[in-house]
C-alpha cells in the first residue's frame, strides 16, 4: 500500500525559503506513470493546489504560486520535494503532499493518496 | 476566496439527505467531468470519495453520490450518519492544467 510522509522543518522566517520533502513507501516514484504533489490549507480555511509533478519530469503549477515555487522527485531517494521562496505570514499552513498513479494528466484532481500533513508557520 | 463556490455548512438530523453545491465556470466544472470532491474530518487529511463527478472509489458506500447540472456540480449523502460529520472540499481540473478547490463545507449531523 502507498505511503506518503511529509517531512521538514515546521517554523520558517519570513522572506526566506520553506522546504519540505514527501517519503514515498510502498512504490517506486519511478515505476510507472504518476502523479506526485503539494497541497496547503491554511488555519481554519480551505484547500489550496500549490502543484504536481509528474514521474516523467512534467511539471504543473498553480499560476499564483509559480514563480515561487519548485517541485522536483528524486528517484534514488524515493521521494519528492517543495521549495516556496521568499515566505510570508500568508504561507503559513497545513502542506500535505499526494499522489495519482496513472497516466492522465486531467485526473490531477483525483489524488488517491495523501500524506498526513505538517503545520509550517511563517514568523520571525 | 476560492475559485470553486461552495456553501460555508449544511446540517441534516441522523437518516435524512444533505446536498452540498460546488459552483464553477465553464472553464472548469461546466467545461470538464474531471471533477472531485473529499471528505475531511477534523485533524485529518482529505480522503477521495467522488471522482469523475459520480464515481465512488472502492470502499465508498453508495449512499454518497455525485452529480451535475451546467457549471455546478453537487455532492449529495443519503442516510446521513453521525460519522458523515466532516468537512466536504470540491475540486477540478482547469482548462489551463490547473486544479481548483472549492473553500469546503461544514456538514453538521444535528
């Protein structure tokens, strides 16, 4: 069974760079055709796509977020990451990574798997 | 404010129906059956429970059902039980290989 584990430092100051790192167990990033990404929520809001990556290198992100945003997975560690530059209080949430095993990029809203998240906190 | 439009909470006594809306564009819900939506519970992370607007992945029970009409879509659950108590969040792919999230509703078992 795929598991997915987030993974990083939970306080980030502002202005500087938030990373996080999603464990994969139970399958291999690079065995066959997926979907590998990041989702945020907010204290008491809703649920935002920051974006996803797919095993064969194919990126997509959300517009508002893309310039700041790298998402990339390393197969000899069995596990993707995120990087979000340049953190304000706004960033501060609940990330939790997620997958799609298949070969459908339009099936990106349907994320089977997903991690049990991790509270990062943007403040100085 | 979320791209997808969904009421703030519904609520329903134990064994009646609840039917929570999900509003887009047709550059989103109306244009496109990639549509989702997720349960959460308090604490939790989301868990898939409708797919391809109707589609229940395995161990869903079939009294959840989905549906749409132009660019709403909408999640109904029958038999409303007291572990239906959740956050409901819709979600869909976008013309421009994005994906929108509604802002969730608060189901409330009365």
């Amino acid at each position: 069974q795929l598991q997915l584990q987030e993974s990083g430092p939970g306080l980030v100051k502002p202005s500087e760079t938030l990373s996080l790192t999603c464990i994969v167990s139970g399958v291999s990033v690079s065995s066959g055709p997926s979907y590998w990404g990041w989702i945020r929520q907010p204290p008491g809001k809703g649920l935002e796509w920051i974006g996803s990556v797919y095993y064969g290198g194919s990126t997509y992100f959300n517009p508002t977020l893309k310039s700041r945003v790298t998402i990339s997975v390393d197969t000899s560690k069995n596990q993707f990451s995120l990087r979000l530059s340049s953190v304000t209080a706004a960033d501060t949430a609940v990330y939790y990574c997620a997958s799609r095993i298949g070969d459908c990029p339009r099936c990106l809203p349907y994320l089977d798997f997903w991690g049990q998240g991790t509270l990062v906190a943007v403040s100085s | 404010q979320s791209a997808l439009t969904q009421p703030r909470s519904v609520s329903g006594s134990p064994g009646q129906s609840v039917t929570i809306s999900c509003t887009g564009t047709s550059s989103d819900v109306g244009g496109s059956n990639f549509v989702s939506w997720y349960r959460q519970h308090p604490g939790k992370a989301p868990k898939l429970i409708i797919y391809g607007v109707t589609e229940r992945p395995s161990g869903v029970p079939d009294r959840i059902s989905g549906s749409k009409s132009g660019n709403t879509v909408s999640l109904t659950i029958s038999g409303l039980r007291a572990e239906d108590e959740a956050e409901y969040h819709c979600c869909s792919f976008e013309d421009n290989y994005r994906v929108l999230f509604g802002g969730g509703t608060k189901v409330s078992v009365l």
